[in-house]
C-alpha cells in the first residue's frame, strides 16, 4: 500500500508539472514567415499522375510558376478603333498618372518563338527605348499585342519586431489570387483581422489556404470575423507561413470591415508581384488577354465572310478576338450555357463596336440541332425565333413585335400541351421586357435549340475544363482523378457535337486552360481514332511548345493514349514553368475531311 500511495503522489506531482509547464514554441525566423513562399498541394493520385507525365523535377517546376502570376500583362489591341503605337502611348500616360512604377531590372524572362523570333515582354523593337515597361510583341501577326511589365516576387519588410508582430489581415484564397494579378483587397475577401485596427493603419496581407478537415473535406479552419491574436499559440499561426502578399494601408477599421458588404478594405502599396490594374482603361480599345488566348483565335485563322461557332463562348475574349481578326465581317455566333454570362458577351461586343456576333444560350452538349418535323423547323440556330436582343438584325427585319403579333406566336400548339392565358400574357411581358431580376443581370438573351450538321466553316472549342494552368494558384487539393476523367468524358461529348457542326473542308480548334495530359494529348487522340475525316493541321503562330507522347497506365487497369510520335509538334502546349511565363495551356488544330456518309 506505500508502495502505492507513493506511486500516486509522484505520478500526480507529474501531472502537475506537465500542466504549468509552458511548452517550448521554437524560435521564429521573420524571414521565413513573413515572405511568399507557398507550395501547391495536390491530391496525392493526381500527384502521381502528373508525375509520370512529366517526370517529378519538371512537375515541380510547374507547381512552382503556378503559384506565381506572369510577370508580365498581356494586352490586346482593338484594331478595329485604334493602333498600338496610338495606345503605347495613352497606356504610358495613364499609368504614369496612376502613380505606377516597373523595375525593369527585375522583370520577366525573355519570350522566344519556335519560328526563331524573340521579344522581351520588357523589351522594345527600338533600343533608344529600352527602359519602357511597355512594348510591342514582335511575334508575327501579333503587333496589335502589347505586354506591359510588371516586377516580382519582391522582399518586403513588415516591421516585424520581436514579442510585437505586425497587425495583419488574413483575405481568402481567391482574393489572394485576384491580389497578386494585380487587384485590391475588397470587403468580401477579408476573413480575419487583428484587434483594433484603425483606418489609415499599416497592416501585413496573409492568405487562409485550404487545409484538410475532419470529415474529408477542405476549409480555412476558422470563421470570418475572427481576431487574430499575432502570438504562436494562434492554432492557425504557422499555417501562415511564406504566405504574405502583401503590405498596406487600412481604409476602414476593423469594425467597417465587417460590418458593410462591399468597399476598398486595404489599399496595397507594398506588393510581392507588382501588376498594373487596367479597371475601366481604354475601354473599347483594349481587351486585358492572356497570350495563349490571343493565339487561339489565330490558329482558328477566321476570315472575312465565313460563318463561325464559338461554342463555350464566356466571356467573350476569343469570341471578340475572332470578330477583329474577320475585320467584323462575317458571322460569328457565340454560345454559352449561362444566361448571364451570354449577357457579359453582349456587353463586350458592344464596348469594343462590333456587329458580326450573335449570342445564344446554349449548352455546349445539346448544339446540334434534334430535327422534329412536326415543328417543321430547317433553320439553322433557331432562326424561326428571330433575335430579339438584336432588332436590327437583318434577319430580323422588324422594329418592334407588336401584342397581336405575339399572342399569335404564343398561340402556336407547342407539343400539343395546353397553356393558359395567364402564362401567355406572362410570356408575352417576358418577350417585351427580358427575364427580370430572376437574372441578377438582366437584359435579353435568345434561347437556341442548336444548329444544323454541317452549318458552320470553323468552330472553336474552349471548353470547359480542370482549369489547372490558371496562375496564380494556391490550392489544387480538390481536384481527384475522377474529376478530371470527368471533364474528359464531357469534352469528347462537347467534341462529337462539334465535329457534326462544321462543314466537310472546315476546321475546328480544340483548347483548355489545364495541364492535364487527359483532357488534352487525350482528347486529341480520341478525335484522330473516332473520325478518320479528321487529321492534325500546323497552327500559326507556332509559339507554345510540343504535346506529350505515349500514354498512362493507371491502377485500375484503365490506359490513357496520348500523342504518337510525329504528332507532338502539330499542337501547342504552353507550360507554365517555360520562359514563354504563359498560363497553362493547349491548343489542337483539325482539318476535315470528307465526312464517312
């Protein structure tokens, strides 16, 4: 029994210990801390896939560039209204203005073409302007590009002293990421604050990335609102490590920031990648693209006259870029799924003054046109329901639908289903007024029951895809591998809509904004297997690198074919860990054949 109760007295002399005992916290390196220095986590399955695509030293490269933005910013000129010599100097100007500053010395590495062409995104044709942070893209037939250079990563000191941390404001992933494009902190993308922060005060910008949670899923792990202590035994402190983006000034205290749902919150005068903001420049003139967009209109290689399908058309960049290339001449017609979307292109169209573009809402998957002859319907994209959002149409030919005029249309059996006068009428205001506010937009959009085989000389398809090439990047965790053999399935469903949709002797162009072998090399093989008429065509300009060849074995006994040796250089994929210091991206050209009756 001694034996016992001295036992028990030494175990909870222990316990004792143990619990006043402070624990030992290690000592911070500010250095390592309060810098930008994130790595990219990704499912360990897509991981390893992506490793054996590309061999793990390359893979981490491209982990790497995609945490960072281009260090340059890609511009598109309307040619239609203007030159780029004309808005070289309106840009130099209004920049100047603005208050902006480049440091050439730490701009972006030099762009090179495979044609042996070379521009420097901070470079100029003309050495006697060497300095300028603005220049003209020498590749050819894209001087109506301008890339205007920024700087970064920079090292920035946030007045860290010891035992008196910096204020800091914590904003979500994605303000981070629209932040380091070049944007400013808004309300919505503020989560966390410290204490008694005031307007005016100079704070550190962190980042809350996604961590994994209990139940299998992905959050930042704590509420918006919440109050940052600044001291290591903040649960999340260490999470925040290498992820500062930032320095500046408050522009509401603590308590604004949370208590109205929109403003400035910060005004960042201190940035790790230092990007001009191009909000409300120009307008109609310029068009903010990524090159590897740019490109994709021309590989299209549209010309005057020819009548052309963009078929996942949002936001309207390529659409816009086709119209130009076609000097407006023509017929472009741009579908998307998303009312609102559609809106946005018509809104675009309109500031840059072109004509030639028809938008539709359309899903992608249900483009080609289901012929029921009882609706006697042989018009191409719906031409029976003529465009309302474009009265001057000339297909139109009518000023205004008068009532009686649309009774009688609505009138029309539909199926044989009966509707009520009620739902005329409310149809009827619909047709007069647009959709109202259950579309946030408003406005007016032509719905499409699709398109005729064969109704189109070219046709684009950007699709919809894993979007891993977008930069920057701080979170890839959510993707698995069967998402992306999801967006596999769906593009070769969206491809087989395309391929009855051109026209024998037509072209479709095949492109993602993704680093995924399968929604690219894959999908190319897949066309060239499923359609003999279809073969390969050379893009110009050629600027983005080789495909990938061979293929992948995957676990569960499934392979994935990719490119054949002799077909890597007829497609263009831009990695974002080159020199081009592009986004992630590819591009595939077809020519059609005679199509197999």
């Amino acid at each position: 029994m001694k034996r016992e109760r001295a036992f028990l007295k030494t175990l909870c002399r222990t316990l004792s210990s143990l619990h006043h005992h402070k624990p030992l916290i290690p000592k911070m390196d500010p250095s390592e801390r309060y810098c930008y220095n994130p790595t990219l986590r990704w499912n360990p399955q897509v991981e390893e896939y992506f490793v054996k695509a590309y061999g793990a030293d390359h893979f981490a490269r491209i982990s790497k560039a995609l945490t960072q933005p281009s260090c340059y910013s890609c511009i598109r000129v309307n040619t239609l209204k203007s030159t780029s010599d004309s808005v070289i100097k309106k840009l130099c100007s209004l920049l100047q203005e603005n208050g902006w500053q480049s440091d050439p010395s730490k701009g972006t590495n030099a762009i090179h073409s495979s044609d042996g062409i070379a521009t420097e995104p901070d470079g100029l044709p003309d050495a006697s302007v060497k300095n300028s942070f603005i220049s003209k893209c020498k590749i050819p037939c894209l001087d109506y590009v301008i890339f205007v250079q920024g700087s970064g990563p920079h090292t920035i000191d946030y007045g860290y002293k010891e035992d008196k941390p910096p204020k800091e404001v914590i904003v979500s992933r994605k303000c981070a990421e629209a932040v380091l494009r070049g944007a400013h902190v808004y309300v919505p993308g503020v989560l966390a604050c410290s204490a008694h922060v005031e307007k005016g005060e100079q704070v550190a910008v962190s980042v809350a990335v996604e961590q994994p949670g209990a139940d299998g899923g992905w959050g930042v792990g704590f509420t918006r609102g919440t109050v940052l202590q600044g001291s290591q035994t903040d649960p999340f402190y260490f999470e925040r490590n290498g992820l500062y983006i930032g320095q500046g000034v408050s522009m509401m205290s603590r308590a604004g920031m949370f208590r109205v749902p929109q403003g400035v919150a910060l005004d960042l005068n201190n940035r790790v990648f230092n990007l001009p903001s191009f909000n409300d420049l120009l307008e109609g003139e310029i068009f903010l693209q990524n090159l590897p967009s740019i490109i994709t209109a021309h590989a299209l290689d549209p010309q005057e006259g020819e009548k052309i399908l963009d078929m996942c058309a949002a936001p309207g960049g390529k659409t816009t870029a086709i119209a130009i290339l076609m000097k407006d001449k023509g017929e472009v017609i741009a579908a998307d799924r998303s009312h609102n979307k559609v809106l946005e292109i018509q809104k675009l169209a309109a500031e840059l003054g072109l004509k030639c573009i028809t938008t539709y809402k359309l899903d992608a998957l249900k483009s080609v046109q289901r012929i029921n002859k009882s609706d006697n319907q042989d018009a191409p994209q719906g031409e029976l329901n003529e465009s309302i959002q474009n009265p001057e149409s000339p297909k139109c030919g009518i000023e205004k639908i008068s009532d009686t005029a649309l009774v009688a249309t609505l009138d029309q059996p539909k199926n044989e289903k009966y509707t009520s006068k009620a739902e005329l009428r409310k149809n009827m205001r619909i047709m007069r007024n647009g959709p109202g506010r259950n579309n946030s937009l408003g406005g007016r959009v032509e719905k499409s029951k699709g398109f005729l085989p064969n109704s189109f000389d070219r046709v684009l398809l950007d699709a919809p895809c894993s979007a891993l090439g977008l930069r920057p990047r701080l979170f890839s965790g959510e993707d698995t591998m069967e998402s992306l053999r999801s967006h596999a399935k769906y593009q070769r469903r969206m491809f087989d809509q395309a391929v009855q949709l051109v026209r024998p002797g037509g072209v479709i162009v095949y492109s993602t904004c993704t680093i995924n072998p399968g929604e690219n090399e894959a999908l190319v093989r897949y066309a060239l297997d499923t359609y003999k008429f279809l073969s390969l065509a050379s893009q110009h300009p050629k600027v983005g690198g080789p495909g990938l060849v061979g293929s992948c074995q995957f676990s569960d006994g499934y392979q994935e074919e990719w490119l054949r040796p002799g077909e890597e250089d007829l497609v263009q994929r831009f990695d974002p860990s080159s020199e081009l210091d592009t986004m992630g991206f590819f591009i595939a050209k077809f020519n059609v054949g005679t199509k197999d009756i």
